[in-house]
C-alpha cells in the first residue's frame, strides 16, 4: 500500500478544515439546532491540528463575519452557540481564546428580541437573509417562519434553473418568502408573483424582498409583485390576469378544509388555456391520512400527479429526516 506524502496529507486536512468551516456557517446563519453541526469532524480537526486555529477562523466564518453584523441571529442562539464552542474548546485541551470570550460577553448583554434573522447562503456565493418570528406559530399564522419543504424546493430550482428561466411563475403561500428569492436570484424568470392572503406575512414578505434588494420598484432581471390572494374566492379570470407559465408551492398541504379550496384552485389553473402551465407542490408529510386526501381529491378534480426526484445538490442544512416529497402536477386526458 502506498503511503500518502506529506503534501497530500497537508492539501485533505486544508479540504477538511474548509468543509468543516462551510458547514458551520452555513448551520450558524440558518439558526439551526446545535446538535446538527458537525462538532465530530471539529474535534477531529482540533485533535489532528493540536491547534485551536480554526477555532478563530469558524469565528470569521460565523460571530465576527460582516452578515452576523448587519443580519445577526437571535442573542439566545448566539449565546448557546458560543457557550457549546468555548465548552468544545476547553474539552480538547486547548488554550482559552480571547475572542471567543469578548463575543460571548458581547451577546450575553444583548437584550432578546421577538424576531431575528436568517440567513441562508446559495451557490453562487449569494445568500437569503429573512427576518422571522422566533415562534412557530404567530400573529395567527405559520407563515412568518420558513419550513423545510420550502428550502426543499428551492434546492430543486437551483438544480433545474431551465424549468423557471423567462417564465412568469406564481408561488401560492409564499411565507417569508426563501423560495421565491433564491428562485429569483438564481433561475432568472421573467416574472415572478410572491402570494399569500394573511396581511402580516404579506408585510413580512415586501419587508424581506427590500432586505434583498428586490422590490416592486427596483426590478432588474425579474419584475417582481406581491399580491394577496385569498384561494376561497380567486376566479379563473383572475388567474387570467396573472397569466403564469409555472405555479409553485411549498408546505400548503397540511389541512383537510384547506385541501378542497387548493385543490379547486390548482384546477382552475390547470384548465385555464390552450397552453398546459406547470405546476410543482412541495409538501412535508405531516399527517399521511391527510396528505393521501390530497392525492384522492387531485384525482377527483381530473388532475393526475408525479413524485419528481430531489434536488442532487444539497445547498441547505436542514432536517432531512422528514418526509418530503414534491409532485408535478398536470390535466388528466
């Protein structure tokens, strides 16, 4: 067997200590539970270095980076992260570090706040920074968070940017709106349409566009609406009026009385014109009963489905141990 030089044992433990570094940052920014980072792999690398430098550079990567200035998560989550770094620091042996210690002391005085930002970071070297609610459930809606289904299909855009490329999409329940912008900053459409009917997330979602530099005003590639729109009572003539090549969804399929009013939307939009539309809904299994209700009632209303493959490149860091799944939908013959 021949042994790995120096050089090549030098250039694996560069690439580890960077995928290690991007792994962090990309958890950090996205506020994600602590115990998804991959603490394994750093105490590997601060066994393998015997040197508690990474430990400075993840800080450039995540509390000292210039996004944690202008869009920092919540104080509580900077708090417990860098209390579980320091904790990690000290169980392998390694030297205290002031910085460490200066940006605890400095978020531990922070005072709390009921909203904090999340940022997450695409391919291109971009990001996706959103102010959001820190409960689930707020101001009567779930809409004020982002959800897996929704980063779910964002991956799938960014792997399949031709399916939106100078279309005009339509997203129904666009939330705080992570889908909607990475699909504009990276798939270039010719429109895009951001909808919800609840009037907090509709004020939420034009607040994070202007975060983004996108509005109704300063289109650049893609021209840009937000439009409310109440699936009880949208008219066939009003989906008209938006003529949309593609329609998008994520994590609208989560209640029975919701499903029929979805359902009567999707075929409306489906039977609309001469020209079939696309359409792609995202969902987080929840409740199987009421995801096959769903299924049932597409295939009553004559519209017939396919399960499409998940995005191949994993851009996010979230819990993929839930059951997604995302569906096209199309006229039944």
């Amino acid at each position: 067997m021949q042994c790995a030089t120096s050089d090549e044992r030098f250039e694996s433990g560069t690439q580890d200590k960077a995928k290690i570094l991007k792994q962090f940052q990309s958890c950090f920014f996205a506020t994600n539970r602590l115990v998804s980072y991959p603490w394994t792999n750093l105490e590997k690398e601060l066994e393998r270095s015997k040197s508690a430098d990474v430990i400075l550079e993840l800080l450039k990567q995540t509390c000292l980076h210039s996004l944690c200035r202008k869009f920092p998560p919540l104080p509580r989550y900077r708090k417990c992260f860098l209390s579980e770094l320091i904790r990690r620091v000290e169980a392998a042996g390694c030297e205290p570090m002031d910085e460490l210690y200066d940006a605890l002391a400095e978020v531990v005085v922070a005072p709390e706040v009921a909203e904090g930002y999340r940022t997450y970071l695409l391919p291109c070297g971009d990001s996706v920074s959103l102010l959001e609610s820190v409960a689930l459930i707020s101001e009567g809606t779930t809409g004020l968070v982002t959800w897996e289904a929704a980063l779910y299909l964002a991956e799938w855009a960014l792997d399949h940017p031709h399916a939106f490329n100078s279309r005009k999409v339509l997203e129904l329940g666009s939330g705080a709106g992570l889908t909607g912008i990475a699909l504009c900053r990276s798939c270039a459409p010719l429109s895009y349409i951001f909808s919800d009917c609840h009037p907090s997330v509709l004020r939420r979602l034009r607040d994070n566009l202007n975060l983004n530099g996108l509005n109704e005003t300063n289109c650049t590639r893609t021209e840009i609406t937000v439009e409310e729109l109440d699936w009880t009572d949208v008219t066939k003539e009003r989906l008209n009026d938006i003529s949309a090549d593609v329609l998008i969804a994520a994590d609208v399929v989560y209640d029975p009385e919701v499903v029929m009013v979805l359902v009567e939307l999707l075929s409306k939009f489906l039977n609309r014109g001469s020209v079939p539309p696309e359409v792609l809904i995202c969902s987080t299994v929840r409740n199987p009963e009421t995801y096959a209700g769903f299924k049932r009632k597409l295939g009553d209303a004559g519209i017939g489905h396919q399960v499409m493959r998940g995005a191949i490149n994993h851009v996010f860091e979230y819990n993929r141990q839930c059951e997604i799944e995302l569906v096209q939908l199309f006229a039944s013959q």
